[in-house]
C-alpha cells in the first residue's frame, strides 16, 4: 500500500510538527522524534511511515497464530469439561468472540492512524503518568498469561523428551511437587521465548507468518486422530454434557461468556501495539474482521470435538492438549502433535503476552526500560506468579482468572472508547503524548475523570465477584453483595459504565483543553497541519 510523501519540511520549524496523509494517517516529519525526555524513548515515539507495512495478510496470520493457542484450545474444551455439550460450548465461544471483535477493531484504529502504541495511546484519556495504571494492569495480567502459555510449553517438552528417554526422564525425583525434568522443561522452553523476543517486533511477524498454517494443520490432524480413536465424528459428535438447555445452562453460559470475552480482553487494549504498524486503516480492519472470529471459531471447534471425544474413548473429558497428544501410540505422531503445541505456544504467547507488557513497562520509565528490558521482566514476573498455580483447575482458570481480568480491562477500554470515538473524535495531537505540561498532562500528569471512572468500572464489574461453597477465592455470597448478580457479565458491566462515566464527566465537567479540541476540531499548539493542504486534520 502506497502513501502519500511529507511535503517539504520548513528550514527551520519552532515546533514540531505533525502530518496528516491523504489516507487519514498521521505521522511526524521523517527524522523527527519528540524531543528526549522522562515520557520518551525510542520504541514508544510513532512508527514512521516508511515502516508501516503490516497489509491484511499480516493481521490475518497474526490472529490464526493467536487463537491456535494452547490457552485458547483449553478455553473451549474447558466449557466441555464443566459440563456443556459441544454445541453448547460453541455458542459462548462464537457470540465472545463477536461481541469483543467491535472493540478490537475500534482500539486499533488509533494505532493505525497515529502508528502508536497502547499505553501511549493511554496518555490522551489518563494523562501522560496516570496511563501506567492501564499499562501496569495490562501488563500484569499479560505476566500471568505469559507464565501460563509457557508452563502448557513446559509440559510439551517433557512430554516430548520422556517419549525419546523414556521412564528416567518421566519418572525423575519429584521436586516442588513435579519431577525435577518438568521444572527443567518449564526453563528451557522459557529460554527460548526470550531468544526470539529479542529478535525485536519485525522477528515476531515472521514467526506468526511462517508457523499459523502449521499449526492449523497440526490441530487438523489431532482431530483426525481423535476421530479415528473414537470411531468416526458421529460419537464424538453425540456426546452429551451434562447440562440440558435449561435455567442451569445458562447459569454456567454467562460466566462462560464472559470468561470467553475476557480471554480477548488484555487485547482490546493493546492491539494498537500492532496496529501501529498497519499499510492502511483498512488492513487492520479487514485483517482483525477474517481473522479472530473465523480462526477462533474453527479452532475452538476442533477443541471442543477432540475433547468430546476423549470423554467417548476413555471415560472422561480431557481439556488440556497435553494430555491428549500424551495418550498417542504413534511416535511419530506424537513429535508431531508436540511439535505443534510447543509452535502454538510460543507464537501465540510472544506476540499476546510479551509484546504488550514490554511496551507497558518502557512507558513506566522509558529512560530506563527498552523494549527488550520490558519483555524480559515480564518473563522473569511470569514465572514467579506461579502459573501452575492458575491453570491446574478449569473452574479457577475460566471464572475466576479470565472472569476477574476481564472485568477489570473491561473499564479501561471503555475509557479509552469515549475518549478517542465520543470526545475527541479520533483527533490527537502526537507531540503533546510526549510532553510534559502539554494538553494531556491535565492535573500533574492525571486526569482525575478517567481514573473516577475506571474506579467505578471496576467496583462494578468485580465487586460482586463470588465463588461456589469451598471453591475459589471469593465470597459465596460475593465481595459486595448486592454487586453479585452484575458479576456474571463483567466485563460489560465494566465497559459500558465506565464509558458512560468517563463521556458524562468529559461532556459536562471537561477539561480545558479537551473542549478546545472538541470547538476547534483540532488545537494547534503543536503546529499539526496537513499534507494535502487543506489544513483539514480530522479523522478519516
């Protein structure tokens, strides 16, 4: 995709200056970067035009290397596991994924415009210092997802090796509850993840290229595999759950629901740190739009029949992928199937839980912090949240984890909604996103409505969070009582009041500057003007 060329720059500019190209996307001069300083550094300035090559074909790959996912499988065969029937399982994972598409794309737009990335993106609603509270909590709950996908990888590897070593590799001196070689499994396959992530952002590209039709072939054949073992689609497909299509169906359908949202909803944040990257608006529309609904939708497919009929063959559903391949006569097959969940994970899991956190904590202290640093804290935090911890019970896993999370993250992306559609139309000023006392450092770096808002968000989506008798962290009656029927759809909860919050509060108690952009179309104190000269910088 083709752009549009700067016009020349002035000799010598008083400020600088943002461009707006014929296609709606805007940049700074080529060779200009905001000036150094504590909100600066060179992964988190605009990506300039000339780097901007992501077309539909990359976001594509990207969400087919996201959703074959080993935590994605599990999602899906959990729900079968819990006691859903396959079709069952199939609707809560479709209407998720329709449901958090629309913001996906919505979030991403402004990546795509301004070529940058999430907690930059942050600063315009929470001011430049109060975005690391979105970036931080995002980060966080990537660390988690990072040292899960990596246990799952773990585990492929031990697999992997007790077939080729046999009983001295499966069999080890047990230590910390698992043999000596899972723990070293675990640390390998830990290793490697911060080897390619090192490889910087154009390194995860070619990965996600390279390895999505691979894995959609391994999780055909695991599928061809088990249909054999279970003696054709037919029993797979005519296993009951235990559920009927009454008041205890959907009982579990809407925490599922809402588990199935919230295992998208660190990325409804973030998927600007990809999107800056996008050749046009309409590449990561139309790449986000074929990819995440129709690969999450095949693969969650496959999920839940392997897992039907794994209940068919030997008596119980297995949910985890790794128990599966690990039933597997064939040697052969079994490297193969292993070899695609250690592809799968690693994939996946640089691309969703190393990429965000390492911008995330750059922006906490981008003079200190790289990108790289970022990514390799995230998986030193990783491993010390303890994630066998976190996935060892399907119930925890789904409603507890993903439920919480994504109650939480529901508020910041509402936030982030009103803020860039409702308030400010799409218009942001690049330079001010890096300076201090500029229109987004509002109250000392804050801006007190988006942090009001997200405060009553969260309270509203996660405080009612309840836990059946003697399972799980919380209150059978909840935290806050009478929140308790909001928390089975928390994260619509979270989105939707504290988008309707942070509007009111910006509509009729706005902060200066905020009404100066929404008077004016656009403040100028930065100098933006407009390549095709008509001094037009709205959105496109």
């Amino acid at each position: 995709m083709t752009h549009a060329s700067p016009s020349p720059q002035p000799s010598a500019p008083s400020a600088l200056e943002q461009i707006t190209h014929p296609d709606g996307r805007v940049s700074l001069p080529e060779g200009h970067n905001p000036p150094d300083g504590p909100f600066t550094n060179t992964d988190l300035t605009p990506v300039p035009m000339v780097r901007r090559t992501w077309g539909t074909g990359s976001f594509s790959a990207l969400w087919v290397s996201l959703s074959v996912s080993i935590p994605a499988w599990t999602l899906a065969s959990g729900l079968i596991a819990a006691g859903m029937d396959w079709r069952q399982a199939m609707l809560a994972v479709v209407l998720g994924n329709l449901v958090v598409l629309l913001p996906m794309v919505l979030t991403g737009h402004a990546g795509a415009k301004y070529g940058i990335p999430f907690p930059v993106f942050a600063r315009a609603s929470f001011g430049l210092r109060g975005a690391n509270v979105p970036a931080l909590l995002r980060g966080a709950v990537a660390c988690g997802w990072f040292g899960i996908q990596t246990w799952v990888g773990g585990q492929g590897v031990y697999v992997l090796v007790g077939r080729l070593l046999g009983d001295g590799w499966l069999g080890a001196a047990q230590f910390g509850g698992n043999p000596w070689t899972l723990w070293l499994s675990f640390g390998l396959f830990w290793l490697a993840q911060v080897a390619i992530i090192l490889w910087g952002m154009e390194g995860v590209r070619r990965v996600q290229v390279w390895a999505a039709p691979l894995m959609v072939i391994g999780g055909v054949a695991l599928l061809v595999w088990m249909a054999a073992e279970a003696g054709g689609p037919g029993p797979m497909l005519a296993t009951e759950g235990e559920l009927d299509w009454g008041p205890s169906f959907w009982a579990l359908f809407f925490p599922s629901l809402m588990g199935v949202v919230g295992y998208w909803a660190t990325l409804t944040l973030n998927i600007s740190d990809f999107t800056r990257f996008a050749a046009s608006q309409r590449a990561q529309v139309v790449g986000q739009s074929l990819g995440l609904p129709t690969t999450m939708t095949a693969f969650s497919l496959l999920a839940v029949m392997v897992t039907a009929g794994t209940a068919a063959v030997y008596g119980e559903a297995l949910w985890n992928p790794i128990d599966v391949v690990d039933r597997m006569d064939s040697g052969i097959g079994l490297l193969f199937a292993v070899f695609v969940v250690l592809l799968a994970t690693v994939s996946t899991n640089i691309a969703a839980n190393l990429v965000g956190p390492a911008y995330d904590l750059a922006n906490l202290k981008p003079q200190w912090i790289s990108f790289r640093t970022g990514a390799l804290l995230t998986a030193v935090l990783g491993v010390l949240i303890m994630p066998w911890k976190l996935i060892e019970d399907e119930s925890v896993y789904i409603f507890t984890w993903l439920g919480t999370v994504g109650g939480l993250l529901g508020a910041v992306a509402g936030i982030l909604l009103a803020d860039y559609w409702l308030l400010r139309r799409t218009r942001i000023d690049l330079p001010s996103l890096y300076t201090r006392d500029s229109r987004y450092w509002y109250s000392g770096g804050w801006n007190w409505r988006a942090m009001t808002a997200f405060g009553v968000g969260a309270l509203l989506a996660v405080g009612g969070s309840n836990s059946p008798a003697g399972e799980g962290p919380f209150p059978t009656a909840g935290l806050i009582p009478v929140l308790a029927p909001l928390a089975e759809f928390g994260w619509v909860v979270g989105l939707f009041s504290a988008l309707v919050l942070y509007w009111a509060l910006g509509r009729f108690v706005p902060d200066r500057a905020t009404a100066a952009d929404n008077g004016t179309g656009q403040g100028r104190t930065s100098g933006a003007r407009d390549t095709a000269g008509t001094g037009n910088t709205g959105p496109r």
